[in-house]
C-alpha cells in the first residue's frame, strides 16, 4: 500500500463521517421540532406543568408523544455525535500526513476489526473487578434486611416481622459474599503480582550495568535497499505422516529449530493460540515474558530468599544464566500444563510430543539487547503482527530490529483472520524502507515477505513450517 493509498483511504474515512455527521443531524431536526412543539404548543404545553386534567389523559396528550420524541432525538443525537468525533479524528489523521506524507504508515489507523481479537481480552483486574461486583448485591440485601427486618407469612396470610430469621439470612448473605470474593481474589493476587513485577522491571536498582548490545547509537540507513514482495498465506490444514519428537528429530525428521516469537505482551489470545499450535512440534521456542505471566508464588518467592535482582534478566550473563535453567528434554505425548508463559496457566495436548518454551523474564533496561542476543541465536523467527499499531513501540522496534538483523527468509508476520491487511503491508513497507546499513536484506535482488494468517489449528500450522522450510532450504 503506497503513501497515496492511505491518503485516500483517511479521506475516504473522513467524507464517509462527514456525510453521516450530516445526515444524522438534519434526522435529529424534526425530532427535536417535535419537543419544541410539545413544550410550548401542544393542547396542554409542558413548560406550564401539569396541567388541571387527569393524568392519564396528560399522559395521552403530552407526555407519551414527548418520551418517543425523546428517545428519536436521543438516538440521532447520539449517532451524529459520534459520526463528527469520527470526522474530526479522520480530518486531522489527513492533515497529518499530508504534512508528513514520509510517516503516513505511522499516522493512518487501521480498520475496527484488526482490533477486535485483542479488544476480547481481559486482564486480571478486569476480570477481579467485575467479579467482584456481584458482591454488591449480597451486601445490599444485606443492609436492606438490617434496616427493615424480614417478614413472613403466617398460615391466615397475614404478614408479621421474624427477627428469628435476621441473622440465618444475614449469614446466607454474607456466605454468599464469601463466595464471590473468593472466585475474585485469585485474579486480583494475579493482577498485584504483575503489577509488582512490572514496578520492579522499571526500576534502574535492580538493573546491570550493560555492554554496548542495544540499539546503534547512530543510525544509518543501507545504501541499496531492495524491492520488497509482501505475501500474504492462509496455510490450508494438510495431514502429514509425523513421527514422535526427540531430542535429536522434530515430527519432520529433522534436527530441531530455536524459534523466537515476538508479539504484543498484552495479545494473550494470541499467545495461547502459538501454544495450542505446531509451533513447539519442531524445535525449541523462545518467548520474552511480560510482567503478566509472574505469579504471586514467583513473587513471593522474590522477596522471601531477597532474590529480585536475580528474577530479570539484566545483563548477557544473567541471560545466558537463564538458558542454561531452561531443560532441553522433549516432553512426551499427550497433555501438558505450561507455566510463565501467558497470564495464566495453559493447558495443551501434544499428540506428537513437542520441545520445552523457554519463557525470558527480562528487565525493562535489558530487553531490547535480550531481542539481539535472540536473533543472533535462533533459525527462525516469527512476528506476530495481531492487534499491533503505531503506538505498541516494543512489537515496532522488534519488527525493525528483524528487518536490520535478520534474513527475511527465516522471519514470517503473523496475523489473524480479522488483521486489516492493508495496514499490515503498510507498516512493514515503511519498516522496510528505513532498514540499517549492515542489515542482511540489503542488496539489489527483490526480497519477499511471508504474512500468514494464522489460527486455524496443528496442521495449518505443520503447511505453513513446510513452507518456512522451503524457503530456509533455497536461501541456504
């Protein structure tokens, strides 16, 4: 997608809610004609009160005809609201990038539904918190039974109080508080743990002095900057004749892979379906932790044996530390619970058996150098590019940071079947065009780009290795 075609796509967007602002107001007109109508000169007009008739036929004069009137403006009002809020986010994207036509990638946002799979997930305090809202009912009745007691129906149909029967319904109540809280707590003591972890992860005490890994220091852009092909694949669900994995041959009969996945931390969704997937079937795959996936044992455990420095990964030792913890035994067939990875636990089936996660903690100072250390390890890598915009910096420097120091032949961009397409290309041409010099992927020669949608299960998932393959065998 070229700079002109975001052009027109943010005036395209920005005529579409201008014409609907329009719209919706000159339909809210008459709604609001009516009002004025009834207000000043209906039979009986509201502004003199209720007037000296019966109420129902109030009712029938002025008030029903009001409460409809009411509700049409209501809703055209509402919708032209939102239609100019529209135009005016539309119209000033446009004039951003007509001023800065070079970064419109940056500037045009993507479609609604390429953000509809992360807009489904619910972190652990969203989750505690409206759990925990069920609680105000209990309470409330609670109070109620407090304030005015409970009455019951004797055998003549007569009501009486039964101050008997206060405290077994208080303790009911209160029974059934309990059980709420209960249900609600474990997600919130998930919700604290990350947010410690996430405080800690900041903070420059517990970091490393580090060597000159990071990003450049001065950047400077490759010379020869070849064509880019970007291909989108939808991997279709084949069977293949696999064999159990080992520590010497994946479900291929080959050697295994170290593959890294990078991807937005808080795109858990996703992340559970690169678990559930093929992924671990053919090699050994490495994750960067979010503050997330730490549980309150981890935490407590931190503190208990004053062992905070030592949780991060903080310095090309502490990270070269965390490998070697990491097992290197291929589990079994069958099912699996893996920890550290996601927000919380997750539960998977391996009918070929598959290789161990290893799941990075690293320290908010150290992770981008922990990214080069990745790369200059692993066979493959995969992007995961579902929910991503402009403003997720982390998933933009991996995605740059492949692009610099990667082979595009053993990389592939991930996406989900709702992924505006459109705007996918467009970031990954603009990342493109500002590749470093030194990088790989420089040259004259066209180079492509693999984007598959993925999420359709193992086998899709066994076609689109088979094709990474391929393509790591040509280029080889």
């Amino acid at each position: 997608m070229t700079t002109e075609d975001l052009r027109q796509r943010v005036r395209a967007t920005e005529s579409k809610a201008l014409w609907s602002g329009l719209g919706n107001t000159a339909l809210a007109l008459p709604w609001a004609a009516a009002i004025i109508g009834l207000i000043f000169f209906a039979p009986d007009p509201l502004h003199r009160g209720i007037p000296d008739v019966s109420l129902s036929q109030w009712h029938q004069l002025v008030l029903f005809p009001a409460v409809m009137c009411g509700f049409g403006l209501w809703e055209r009002g509402y919708e032209g609201a939102r239609n100019w809020h529209a135009w005016y986010s539309a119209h000033q994207v446009r004039r951003k990038v007509d001023r800065h036509p070079d970064r419109a990638a940056l500037l045009v946002p993507p479609l609604e539904a390429h953000l509809n799979e992360l807009r489904a997930i619910r972190g652990h305090r969203q989750v505690a918190l409206r759990r925990m809202w069920w609680v105000v009912i209990p309470i409330g009745l609670i109070i109620a039974v407090l304030l005015f007691g409970v009455q019951t129906e004797d055998p003549d149909g007569t009501l009486r109080d039964a101050p008997e029967a206060v405290v077994p319904m208080v303790a009911a109540l209160a029974a059934v508080s309990v059980v709420i809280i209960a249900f609600a707590l474990p997600r919130w003591r998930r919700w604290y743990a990350a947010y410690i972890a996430e405080k800690w992860s900041g903070d420059p005490a517990y970091a490393a002095a580090l060597s000159q890994l990071g990003p450049d220091p001065r950047y400077v852009r490759a010379s020869e900057i070849p064509p880019l092909r970007v291909q989108f694949v939808k991997p279709k669900s084949v069977d293949y004749r696999l064999t159990v994995v080992s520590a010497a041959r994946n479900v291929f009969k080959s050697p295994p892979l170290e593959i890294a996945y990078l991807r937005l931390f808080e795109n858990q969704a996703r992340v559970r379906n690169f678990l559930h997937g093929a992924w671990r079937e053919f090699g050994y795959v490495y994750i960067l932790r979010s503050s997330g996936s730490v549980s309150p044992a981890e935490v407590a455990r931190a503190r208990a044996d004053n062992a905070i420095r030592t949780m991060f990964a903080a310095s090309p030792r502490t990270f070269r530390t965390a490998l070697a913890g990491f097992g290197s035994e291929p589990l079994p067939p069958g099912k699996h619970r893996l920890t550290g990875i996601t927000n919380m636990p997750e539960r998977v089936n391996d009918p070929a058996g598959s290789y161990p996660v290893r799941a990075l903690l690293c320290h908010g100072s150290f992770w981008k150098s922990a990214v080069d250390l990745l790369l200059a390890r692993v066979d493959l890598v995969a992007v995961d590019l579902s929910g991503y915009v402009p403003a997720n910096t982390g998933t933009q420097f991996e995605l740059q940071r492949v692009i610099d120091r990667f082979p595009i032949n053993r990389a592939v961009l991930l996406c989900d079947a709702g992924s505006d397409r459109a705007f996918i290309e467009a970031q990954v041409r603009y990342h493109w065009s500002q590749m470093a010099s030194g990088s790989p992927n420089a040259g004259a020669a066209e180079r492509t780009i693999l984007v598959a949608v993925t999420g359709a299960g193992r086998p899709a998932d066994r076609e689109l290795m088979t094709r990474l393959l391929e393509r790591r065998r040509l280029a080889s």
